[in-house]
C-alpha cells in the first residue's frame, strides 16, 4: 500500500504505556506503528473498525495488545490507545473477535 501517515498526536500516551511495558512489548508497537505510518498495518494485523467513529481503529499486534489509532484524511493518525485487552473498555467486542480467529486458525 502507498500510503505514508504522519504521527501527529499520541505521544504522551505511547511515553505512559512504555514505562511499565517491557522491551519486546515496546518493539512490537513501534513495529506497529511503523507499519501504521506506511500503510501496511492492514495487510499484517488484525485490524478492526470502530462502528461508532469510522475514522478509529483498533490493531491487534499480539495476542494481549492492542494500539487504537484515529486516521485523518489518510495524511496523518494519532494514538489513541496502547494496552491490553482487558484495559480497553471502548472495544469490548475485540477479544471474542480475537478469540474466533485463534479458532478458526486452531481448526487449518
């Protein structure tokens, strides 16, 4: 994909999640970020839309973590979230959806 998104808000919330998170967690979600910003991160990851904001999007980097962005004009996004599952109460549904697809990969 030919996108390029600039990071333009977030950072705070990146800086309060990496001071408890360990240094493979740090590495996954900078990764993710990277593919965020090139476009790619809906090739790689499990990406889910918000229904009730069509410009948020929760990525599921790893089994437990989640980074929540907001998408604007396809020029820049900002980080909304970055955690676990059980910390985000905003997309509740994310963890069956995350639950059925371990399944449906459990049943290849």
């Amino acid at each position: 994909m030919a996108m390029r998104l600039q990071l333009v808000a977030g950072l705070e919330v990146l800086e309060q999640w990496s001071a408890t998170a360990t240094q493979a967690e740090r590495n996954i979600v900078y990764e993710a970020m990277f593919a965020i910003g090139d476009g790619s991160a809906f090739l790689i990851y499990d990406v889910f839309g918000d229904p009730e904001n069509i410009q948020n999007f929760t990525i599921l980097v790893k089994a437990d973590l989640t980074v929540k962005v907001c998408i604007n004009r396809g020029e820049s996004f900002e980080l909304l979230y970055v955690g676990t599952l059980d910390d985000e109460v905003a997309h509740p549904d994310v963890s069956a959806l995350s639950a059925e697809v371990e399944a449906d990969v459990d049943e290849l």
